[in-house]
C-alpha cells in the first residue's frame, strides 16, 4: 500500500490521533503555515502534517520516531 493509500484508508479519528502525535514532535516552522495551504481544511491538514511525519521518520507517528512515544489524553479510538 502507497502513502497515500494508507492516509485515505484512515478514520477521521485515526487521522486525528496520528496529526497530533505528529505535531507534538514536528518543528513548528514545518506545520506553521499549512492551514492557509489546505484551504483550512481539517482533513487536509490532518494528512499534510502526517505526510511530512512519514517523509522524515518514514512510517506513521503511532509506529515509529518520537511520535510513537507520545502519550495522548483520549487515545482511545472509539470513546473520544
């Protein structure tokens, strides 16, 4: 499965959990002005910020890099 593949076939959740692991991490000059490029969309923001994770740690946050320890508040995928 491509990059993009594995985005698209994550839950609005998912791509939730997996922004926020990421932007804990992420320099904010990386993800300072993405709103305004995604059309402040949040599921488009959601995947940029991801996409920039797996292009410098090579896998999602949850998986690998400093994201994958970063403890969320309401990790829990299906009661937040």
């Amino acid at each position: 499965m491509t990059k993009t593949q594995v985005l698209d076939s994550l839950t609005l959740r998912q791509l939730q959990l997996e922004c926020a692991r990421a932007s804990a991490v992420l320099p904010y000059s990386k993800i300072a002005n993405l709103s305004s490029k995604t059309h402040y969309s949040s599921v488009a923001y959601y995947k940029m910020v991801i996409q920039i994770y797996v292009n410098t740690y090579g896998d999602l946050p949850s998986k690998v890099g400093p994201g994958a320890s970063v403890t969320l508040l309401y990790e829990d995928e299906e009661n937040a």
